[in-house]
C-alpha cells in the first residue's frame, strides 16, 4: 500500500468551493453568448489565420436551465509544460463535471503531455484515480511534457487517435505556448470538419498568462506563498545571525511577476524587476552599482546582511546581454556542426568568442568563466538558451563583490561582505495546491466539462471576479483568437497568446516602487510563514498581494 502523509490524507477529504452558478455541484446552468471578439492587437493578420475561430463571442454560464444529456461523451485533456500546482485539481474538476453532465461520460488522460496525444499514450480515469488525486499537488497523475503540438502531421495523428477512442472534445492545460497550438489545432478541427472541440485551461506559475479575461494563470498563488515562506525564513536567519547578504534567484522564465511579489510579500531588500531593467535600459554596471549602493548604505547602519531577489529571466533582459544570448543562439545553431566537434568547455568559448561581433565579444568576455561556459550550454526544444541553469544569483554575488572591494579601496565602504547564493524554483511547483488554488482549479476544470458540454471550441476556461470569495465567481469562456497578436519568432511574423509582462504603471508595482527605498535600507522583513489549509479564512483563503492590488 502506498503511504501518504497525514495532511494529505487530511486534505484529500477539502471539497473545493465553486462559484456559485455550479455551486452543489450543480450543472442547472444555461450558456449566454457575448458580442463578438477582436484579438487583442494585428485584427487583421489574426483574422485571415484563423477564419473559422476569429470574431467569436465570449461566452458566461448563468443559473437556469440545464446541461444534463442523454448524449454520452468522451473527452481527453492533457498537462502541457511546466509543473503547477493544482493540475490535478482541474482534471477531477473537469471528471466531476462531466458525470454531472451524464454519469456515462468518460475523461481520457494523454501521458507525458502533447507527446501522449500524438503517440495515443493514454489511460481512463475512474473514481479511484481522481480520489487519490484530489487537492495533491504535481503533474504525476499523467505526466507532461514540453513537445510542440503545432504541425499538420502531428494534428492529423491527434485526429484519429481522437476518433480511435471516440473523443469528441480536448482540453489542453498549459501555458501561453500550449494554449497557443491549442488555438492553432481548433480552428485545424473546424476547418477539417472533424467535430472535435478544442479547449484550454490557463496554467503556469510565473504568472504571464493573464489579461483583463484571465485573471491569473493557476498555480501561481501556491508557488509564490512557498517562496515566500522561504525568503521569509532566510530573512529571519539573515537578522538572526547577521553575518550573510542572500542572493535569491526565483523562476519565471521571462516576467517578474513572481519575484515582485515575494519582494511585496516579505519585504526583502533588494528586488530587481527585469521590466523595469528593460525600460531603463540599464547595464549590468549600473546594475552592480545598485546593488552595491544597498549594500554600503546597510553597512553604514552596522547591517551588513540583507536579502536580494533576482528573477530568473533578468539576463535576457539586460539590453547588452539580450543582444548577445540572440547573437549567441544564433551563431550556435548556424555553426552546430563545428561546435559539436569541439571537446573542452575553454575551446569553445575561444570558438565562440572568435566570432562575435565587437559589442558582443566585449560583454562576453566580461562575464565569468562559470557564467560564459552556462550561456553556450545546450538550448531548450525552441533553441533558446535555458535560463533556469545560468546561476545569475553567483554572476552577481562575484561581480558586486569585485564592487565591493574597489569601493573599499576607495574608501567609501567598510563593511564586511559575506554571501549565499539561493535557486527556488522546482520547490514551489508541485506543492499542494493552496485553498485559493484548490478551489480556482477545481472550477476551471469543472467549468470546462460545462464548456465541452455546450458544443465550445476554440475557447480558454475562464474563472473571473478572483479577489471576492468564491461563491462571487463568474465562468464562462474566452477565445483563443482574443488573446493572440503576431510575434516574431524564429524570424517568422506567427500568432501568439501575448505574453503578459510586470506592468510598470501598474498598481504591484507601483506599491513596490513606493516602499522600495525603505525596505531598502530598514530591516522591515515580513515573515508569511507556511501556507495554511486549516484555520481561520483570512489566513487561509488570503490572494496573493499582486491579485488583490490588480482587482483593487
Ligand atoms: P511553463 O511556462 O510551462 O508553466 O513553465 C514555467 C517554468 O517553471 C519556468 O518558470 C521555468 O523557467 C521553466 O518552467 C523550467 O523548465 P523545466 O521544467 O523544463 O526545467
């Protein structure tokens, strides 16, 4: 038998809250359709792309009437991408629903993400595997992955495992990407009149896919509070023992939005906003210098401790470093051939450094060796380099140290400087989802099976009014096509699900940059300890700072 801990034994039997249109696990709903939808920029490109799913009206579910059928169903989902948690919650949401709909209705799981749907790796679920499942967090139940579903040949395949198993609707949870060939393989279903639907859930930690229909990206809220615990934790020990500066860097491949808010969740000092970076056009030397300012000003006050939080996309950010990563992807993928010959790490940033440009070579040859040997390592599926192993918190913590001790010379610092280095990441992506996100996935799933069951394609699960309670929750549907714009990638003008960056004018941010320069220099650490299942609800059921400032 396997042996579970006692609070999931104890969380197992948490019935997530719906909102209140499914509330008893109700279906006595009746789907209403909005006005028609533009995308969100390119209306014209978009629409020539996507002839049958453009212009579609967002839809709302309202009390009255019913979807219970005698029409039985059979639906298939699949887990796209990074691990968040409350995955498994949307899919005994989205089995719960569909029995609602009609107890002979059947959820197929494909395993180990798109891959599983092209090469038919799929189970059925049964009342057994969801139970087990209920409120854990990971992916496990079916696995993911990160394969691109976006060419004709790999929708085809899906056609007729689909037809195979007599599936007549998909749900794709994932993130901006997946959601895109989500968008891509409806409208492929309706121009091919196969009569399967097509439907997405909005999943990923970092928090970037959202917009003014998608409020949060699930997954998100769980992560964030055990970062948060963590920093808070550290920074407790860093006024503790007084002795160490913590350089944390925090996922999210490419916004901030999880590093600003721990930053407004703990109050550590220093958090660089790689948007704010961007803008600024900052360089690492102003950078350093910023850091290093922080530092002084601490020591001044006999502080020389303190807490930084770095985001993991922050590089790709910096503008000189951007051009060099771009610069450095391409010269790799155009010159593999020869670069797969070369055996040492030293001959091949030799190799590399003798065919960059003038501004590149200079920014190269600046870094450290660790950090020049991890900006040439192997690139993800999509030939970019993998941001989540450059150890950007030990690039830093050398290079303000190196700061540091000219400062010193100078005689304008003379403070002792002492640092760790942190990586939080994979600790906050498969933790057990917290009430708010228990509670979210449970009714994007739940909400989803209401959607295959009205005939929906080519929409995205849609939960809205997040900051209220539950039971003021409003669902419904957003199309794909609504979010999209055209991006460059690859060299090519595509359609994408825009990607959603810390906004500097927004209110996470503004409210951070009002505090920053106190939080700065005071030891002013907020301690949000573990997060709570049990207890009293304004502990437990709390949003995070970044939602409830956004809804304010
Ligand atoms: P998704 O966008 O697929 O949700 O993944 C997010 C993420 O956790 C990023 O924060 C991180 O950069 C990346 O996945 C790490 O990827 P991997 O799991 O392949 O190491």
């Amino acid at each position: 038998m396997v042996e579970i801990s006692c609070l999931q034994k104890a969380r197992a039997a948490y019935q997530p809250k719906l909102p209140a249109v499914f509330a008893n696990n109700g279906i006595s709903v009746t789907l209403k359709a909005g006005a028609p939808t533009q995308s969100v920029a390119d209306q014209d490109e978009v629409k020539l792309l996507f002839p049958n799913t453009y212009g579609l009206p967002a839809v709302s579910f309202e009390a009255g009437g019913t979807l219970k059928s005698d029409k039985v169903i059979k639906v298939g989902v699949i887990l796209s991408g990074g691990q968040a948690p409350g995955g498994h919650n949307v899919i005994a949401g989205l089995y719960d629903g569909l029995k609602a709909v009609n107890a002979k209705n059947d959820l197929y799981g494909f395993l180990g993400g798109p891959g599983g749907l092209i090469d038919h790796k799929h189970k059925i679920f049964h009342d057994a595997i969801i139970n087990s499942y209920r409120n854990t967090g990971g992916f496990d139940i079916i696995g993911s992955g990160r394969t691109k579903l976006e060419t004709p040949e790999q929708f085809d395949k899906v056609v007729a495992n689909c037809r195979q198993l007599g599936i007549t609707a998909l749900v794709i949870i994932g993130g901006d990407d997946s959601n895109t060939n989500a968008c891509l393989l409806a409208e492929y279903m309706l121009q091919k009149q196969t009569g399967i639907q097509v439907l997405g859930c909005p999943k990923t930690i970092d928090g970037d896919l959202k917009n003014e229909w998608i409020e949060a990206s699930f997954g998100f809220d769980t992560a964030v509070k055990v970062y948060s615990e963590l920093i808070g934790n550290i920074a407790r020990d860093a006024n503790s023992a007084k002795k160490y500066w913590h350089f944390i860097k925090l996922m999210g491949r490419s916004a901030s939005h999880i590093a600003l808010e721990c930053a407004l969740q703990t109050h550590a000092n220093i958090c660089l906003i790689s948007e704010e970076i961007a803008a600024k056009k900052s360089t690492p030397r102003e950078i350093v210098a910023a850091i290093a300012d922080v530092i002084v000003k601490r020591a001044e006050k006999k502080c020389n401790f303190g807490v930084v939080l770095i985001p993991e996309g922050l590089i790709e950010f910096v503008p000189v470093i951007k051009a060099l990563i771009a610069e450095l992807n391409d010269l790799l993928a155009r010159e593999e051939a020869v670069y797969e010959k070369i055996e040492s790490i030293d001959a091949r940033i030799e190799f590399v450094l003798g065919k960059l440009s003038e501004e590149s070579h200079a920014s190269y040859s600046h870094l450290p060796k660790s950090i020049q040997a991890q900006l040439i390592m192997d690139r993800d599926p999509h030939g970019n380099v993998q941001v989540s192993l450059i150890e950007t918190e030990k690039m830093l913590i050398e290079t303000v140290k190196t700061e540091l001790k000219a400062r010193a010379k100078a005689g304008t610092y003379s403070g002792k400087f002492s640092a760790q280095g942190h990586f939080f990441g994979y600790e906050g992506r498969c933790a057990a989802p917290s009430n708010f996100d228990a509670d979210y996935c449970y009714s994007l799933g739940y909400n989803a099976a209401a959607l295959a069951a009205s005939g929906c394609t080519g929409y995205m699960s849609s939960v809205r009014n997040l900051s209220e309670p539950a039971t003021s929750w409003l669902a419904g549907g957003i199309p794909l096509t609504m979010m999209m714009n055209m991006e460059r990638r690859h060299g090519k003008m595509v359609p994408v699900i825009r990607k959603a960056l810390v906004e500097l004018d927004g209110k996470p941010f503004q409210t951070f940059a009002a505090h920053r320069d106190r939080w700065a220099v005071e030891t002013d650490y907020v301690y949000p300890g573990p997060i709570q299942y049990f207890g009293p609800s304004e502990v437990c059921d709390a949003v995070t700072c970044t939602l409830a400032l956004e809804r304010s």
